[in-house]
C-alpha cells in the first residue's frame, strides 16, 4: 500500500456484546486504547463485559506476560459503556460485531 498513511486511532467502539465483540474489545484494551461499547441490550453487554473480564483474568494466570489485578483494572476502566448509539459520536473507528442471537456470550 504504497502513499498510504495509515490514520491514527484513538478513540475505537465496539458495537455488539457477542463474542466477536469480547474479542475486538480484547484486543483493543490489550493496545491500551480506551473504548467505547455499545449494545442495545444491557443485559448483553453485562454479559459481554463478564465475559471481558474473565478472558483477561485467565490471560493473567496463564499468559506469557502475566498481567497483575491492577493491570486488569486500569484496562477495564477503559471501557465506556452504553446501550446508547449516541455514544458514538466521538468515536473515530466503529467496529461491528455479530449480534446473532446464535452467537451468545454464556453467563461467567
């Protein structure tokens, strides 16, 4: 891709709470960006936050760079919640995730 600038990226979304959204939301937080995520359905995105937090608990216990509670923390502060698409107005990347209903994130 020869004369291409690649833009910079500093505030990303997620939009749904399935597990492509645990995974662009991981992956996101592990470049230490903060984010937005939004799913209509709070039940969801509670489910999809959980499910977050427990990915990077076991990254933590058996990852080959082992991330401290605190680490943990400061990396899910990062996330803004919404069920709200207004929330994102400010956002400068938006990545859509399936919210199939085939597709759910379990319960933790």
């Amino acid at each position: 891709l020869r004369g291409i600038t690649a833009l910079p990226v500093k505030a990303p979304a997620v939009v749904g709470a399935s597990w492509p959204g645990v995974s662009i939301a991981l992956a996101l937080l592990s470049a230490r960006l903060p984010l937005v995520w939004v799913e209509p359905s709070e039940e969801r995105l509670d489910r999809g936050f959980a499910a977050l937090r427990a990915v990077f608990i076991e990254v933590a216990r058996r990852g080959p760079k082992k991330l401290t509670a605190e680490e943990i923390d400061v990396r899910l502060q990062a996330v803004q919640r919404s069920s709200q698409f207004s929330a994102l107005q400010r956002c400068d990347v938006i990545f859509l995730s399936s919210a199939a209903e085939e597709d759910p994130v379990p319960s933790p």
